[in-house]
C-alpha cells in the first residue's frame, strides 16, 4: 500500500523518491548481476554507462516490473505503464566525473518519459548523488547547446546560465532507494571524489497511450501494466 500521493509532489516538483524500494540483499544481486554482465563485454566505453541489462537478464526484468515501483507509475503516468530500456551508470576511482546539468526529453523527443535512478550504493554528495532543480520541468525544452567537447559523452548539456544556483538541491539516496523524475527536470550529478562505487540503476518508462516512434534502444521494451 502506497503511504504518500506520488503524484502530487512528481506535478510539484518533478521528481519523487520512494525509499528502500529494493532491500540491501536485493541490491547486492542485483549489483552482482550487473557485474557479471558489464565483464562480459568487450567495448565498454569511457562514459561509465552500459545501456540494456534487462535484455541481457531476467533480474532486471523483474525488477523493472516491481510492484511497489509500477504502483507510483501508475499513480504518475496512468494505468498504462511501458518499461523502455534501462541502463548502468557505474561510477567508481576510475570513472569519477559528474553529469552536466541536462534534461532527458532531447535524447528521445516524441512522448515525455519517466526515469527511475536507483541507487545501487549509498549515493552521497561526495560519491556523485544527484541535484536538481525542483520544478525546473515546468520550464519546458531548453537548448542544449553548451559545450560537449570533453569526449565524456553528454551531448546534450543546459547552459550554465540557465541554471539558477539557488534553486540547486542534492538528492542522496541510499542503496535500495528509487528516484522517479520527469524528462524536463534539470539534473546533474557530483563527480565521484570518494574512490569508492557509487553505480546507479536508470530505468526509463512511459504512458502507452502516447504514440512513439520505434526507438531501437527500446529492443527490450515490455508492459508492466496495461489499462
């Protein structure tokens, strides 16, 4: 049973956080999953992300369709809830920079999408836990024509200018903890200083009511709740 209106903060804010959706024996399989995967894979590149684990395992399939998780989606989204695709981000000694501020919609334009950050390990300002601008979803499309020439990936990335530092607010999270957001939200996150992991679990959803077109990073799409 749901104790909180998700969708009145996720209207307010653009955001909402369900806590220890996964308990910390789920999350270390789900981890150790990732690990088996990610190793097995020659090309991996420089930015830290691996895109499609649910195709690839029938744990992250399961968990994309948690029930707790599509109960808040629901509430969001409407009845019809698809699962698109999820990926990896694994920050760690080597890997250690931080996202630039961005919002999602560019990447994928059509129907807005919903994205679901799940910490993997305990995400705190010094190992790269998200910030946001609360409401900034509000805002609508921004251009995304700052510079993206560092080879780090983000090709996509707000101005400086647009971001209002006093609007600014951190996101920790703790393993297990699950953050839904809007594709408009601005985001970032820190660079990992910390020398330790700090992976995360991005999975990306939408109303299936709303047409598409046929995203090939969707291959493994499938519906979690059907009205």
């Amino acid at each position: 049973m749901m104790n909180k209106h998700y969708a009145e903060e996720f209207a307010q804010k653009g955001y909402t956080i369900i806590n220890s959706l996964f308990s910390n024996e789920e999350v270390i399989q789900l981890k150790q999953e990732a690990l088996t995967i990610v190793n097995k894979i020659d090309d991996i590149d420089n930015s830290g992300v691996f895109l499609g684990l649910t195709s690839r395992s029938q744990l992250f399939k399961q968990a994309a369709a948690n029930q707790e998780l599509v109960n808040a989606l629901k509430e969001i989204i409407g009845s019809y809830v698809v699962f698109m695709n999820d990926k990896l981000v694994f920050k760690n000694s080597t890997k250690n920079f931080g996202s630039p501020w961005h919002q999602d919609y560019p990447y994928w334009q059509g129907s807005h999408k919903y994205s679901v950050w799940i910490a993997l390990d305990d995400a705190t300002k010094e190992n790269g836990c998200l910030q946001v601008v609360p409401g900034s979803h509000l805002f609508g499309e921004k251009n995304h024509g700052a510079d993206s020439s560092d080879g780090l990936g983000f090709v996509n990335r707000l101005h400086q200018e647009d971001i209002d530092k006093d609007l600014v607010i951190d996101l920790p999270a703790k393993q297990g903890d699950a953050i839904i957001f809007h594709d408009l939200l601005y985001h970032a996150s820190y660079p990992n200083i910390s020398g330790a992991d700090r992976w995360a679990l991005i999975s990306t959803y939408k109303d299936g009511t709303q047409e598409d077109p046929e995203y090939k990073w969707a291959s493994a799409a499938f519906i979690v709740s059907e009205a």
